[in-house]
C-alpha cells in the first residue's frame, strides 16, 4: 500500500485499543494519526486539524459517545466516522448509524478489519474530495474562460473603435478604459509626443488620476518612468520597493509603461498603475501591447489624414494662383488684341491713309492671323476672356 498524508482521529481512552489501532496498524502504512482521550480534545482536534476520518469509541468518560458524534458530524457532515462499540452494543451501533456515523467495528479490534474499514472510510472522502476538486478546477477553468472572452470583447471593441470613432480624444478614453479593464488596473493615462518640442510627452487622457495630476491634461507629465521607456522603446513592469524610488509610486504599488510606435520611434506612452502590490503578469504585457498597437494604428491614420489634408490644400491653392495667372495672362491678351485689332482696323479702312495693295494684303495677312490667335485663346483661356 502506498503512503499516505491522510490524518486519523481516533477518540479512545483506553490506551491498548489507540495503540493497537493506531501506532500498529495505520502509522505503519503511512497515516497521520491523532489519538485524544475526551470529548474536549476530540473536538479541539477536529477543528484544528481538519481529519480526514474520525474513529470514535462509543463508550467515553464523562461523556455520551453519541453526543460527541452529533457535535462532530455536525461540524463536518463530510468527515467519515467509525464507532467502536462493545459486542454486545448493537443497539448502540444502530443509533450512531442513524446519527450519522459511516460505518463501525465491535472490540475486541480485529486489525485486518479495522483498516479494511477505515480504507472503505477513506474512499469515501478521497471521492468527495476529487469531485470538489475537479470543480474547483472547472470553476477555475470557467472562470479563465470568462476573463478570456471579456478580454477578447474588450479587444474587439477597441478595434472596432479605431476604425469607426473619428472623435481622437473619445478613442482615446475608450483605449484606456479598455487598459484599465484587461489588466485589472486603477488608474490609466495616454502620453502622445509633442511634434514641435523634441524629446516632450504630452498627457492627452487619462482616468481616475488625481486632481493634481489630471490638471495638466495637454501639458508634460514626468512620472519618473515614462522617460525611461521612451529612451529604450522597450515595456516597463515594475512594484514593489523598487518602485518606491519614482514619483510615480504615489499612486500605486505596481506599475506598466508600454510604448506606443510608429515603426521603431516611439510616439506616445501607455501607463497603468494597481494600487495593490501585484505585478503586471506576461499576458497582461501581450494584451497591452497589442492595446498600444491599436493606439499606434490611430496615431498613423490621424498623421496620413493630416497630411493628404495639407497636401489637398496645397494643391488648391496651386490651382487657385494659376488660375489667378492665367486670368491676368487672359486680361493683358484680351486687352493686347483688342488694340492690335482696333489699329489694323483704322488702316484697313483707309482712315490713316491709301494703301498700296502690297501693303494692304500683308495688312489682311496680320489681320487673319490675329482673328486666329483671338479664337483659339477664347478657346483655351479662362471665361473671363469671353
């Protein structure tokens, strides 16, 4: 048989019966046996060591051996007990089995039967004990599964958000909202990167910070760690006496700082704090990262769109001065042709003088030449020149 851990109560007073039974029988094949003489022991006992089988003599000093049973059963209905009883006890055998007693064994002790009995006993617990074991574990795994799919909502929702919310400071909040929650932190705060001051890290949102730090929302907020993480690009997880050194450490017992990037150049900090001493865990790590990507996707898309903005401005007001150019190219022509074609008019009709007909063909000549060069500007040439 192999060894055991399980612990015996055995209540007897006579000291052959708990020796025999006990230091002869069970210890022998690995048992914690537990040997008491009196119901103030026994139940002292119980309570404190929690056995896991009680044999229990019916005949105690001072005693009934069925009032102690009714106090112990009660105490804990799980607890398999054996009765020692005379041989002529059965009566009282037949009202401890009523009482609730598992089984018994008539004196004097057979040891065969006596651990045969107490085995059947133990079989019982070691039952009830593997089913509130298994679930236990199926509660565990339950509620694992839950956390996973609530973390997998939440995930979702931040995605979902980054491609649907328009309004950045609302994304934002709904991010570390979102932080917060996966990671079973308290407090949560979005540093971006200020574009025109190098090296300066803005707090853009934030929840459940302090007045005194919430109030320099658009400003640079030092935490003592976030500069670290900016340097390195790399994730910060820290509690404990060594966070004890940072400023940050007024407002919590464990910290993380995931970076937020844009290829390898770091453009914002992700910060979360838990109040209690419990480190960040690697699947809250994984989870932030993956949060800070998303964070990262908007941050990409608001600097695109910014800059096809800009660019589609530029390019309209390209459009507008050449359009400007060539309504004052379109003016002078307009005016030019206007007075080329009023003079060769005039000496047309012979209003500066007879022409000869070499003169007044090269005359038609200009004239036709002019015509083309009116029709195909109005042609080519803004409105404004009709």
């Amino acid at each position: 048989m192999t060894a055991s851990k399980e612990i015996i109560l055995i209540v007897e007073n006579d000291p052959d019966v708990s020796d025999l039974l006990g230091r002869q029988a069970l210890v022998p094949l690995g048992y914690q046996v537990k040997v008491v003489a009196d119901a103030n022991q026994a139940i002292q006992a119980a309570v404190n060591l929690m056995p896991d089988l009680i044999v229990l003599d019916l005949d105690l000093v001072g005693i009934s051996g069925k009032d102690l049973l009714v106090g112990l059963h009660a105490q804990n209905p799980d607890t398999p007990i054996v009765v020692l009883a005379e041989k002529d006890g059965e009566h009282d055998v037949m009202q401890a089995l009523r009482l609730g007693a598992f089984d018994y064994l008539f004196l004097p002790l057979r040891e065969a039967e006596a651990v045969a009995t107490i085995e059947r006993g133990l079989k019982q617990i070691r039952g009830v004990n593997d089913r509130a074991r298994l679930d236990e574990r199926l509660q565990a795994m339950n509620e694992e599964l839950k956390r996973k799919v609530h973390e997998l909502r939440t995930m979702l929702s931040i995605g979902k958000a980054v491609v649907s919310v328009t309004d950045q400071r609302m994304l934002f909040h709904q991010i570390i909202e979102g932080a917060i929650h996966v990671a079973d932190a308290d407090v949560g705060w979005l540093l971006l990167r200020d574009e025109s001051e190098k090296g300066v890290f803005r707090l853009t949102a934030q929840q459940n910070l302090p007045a005194s730090w919430a109030k320099k929302l658009n400003k640079p907020l030092e935490d003592g760690v976030s500069s670290l993480v900016a340097l390195s690009g790399e994730v910060l997880s820290i509690y404990g006496e060594p966070l004890r050194r940072f400023k940050i450490s007024s407002l919590g017992r464990a910290a993380i700082v995931v970076p937020i990037k844009a290829k390898d150049e770091v453009i914002g900090l992700l910060i979360l704090v838990r109040r209690k001493e419990e480190a960040f865990r690697d699947n809250d790590e994984a989870l932030l990262t993956a949060i800070a990507d998303y964070a990262s996707i908007s941050l990409v898309n608001e600097r695109l769109f910014r800059a096809l903005r800009q660019s589609a401005d530029a390019a309209r007001a390209e459009e507008k001065r050449q359009k400007q150019v060539l309504d004052a190219i379109s003016e002078l022509l307009e005016d030019e042709l206007a007075s080329a074609i009023f003079s060769l008019n005039l000496l047309r009709e012979n209003k500066l003088g007879e022409l000869n007909p070499e003169q007044a063909q090269a005359l038609n000549t200009a004239q036709t030449a002019l015509q083309r060069l009116s029709d195909t500007a109005k042609r080519i040439l803004p409105s404004s020149f009709r």
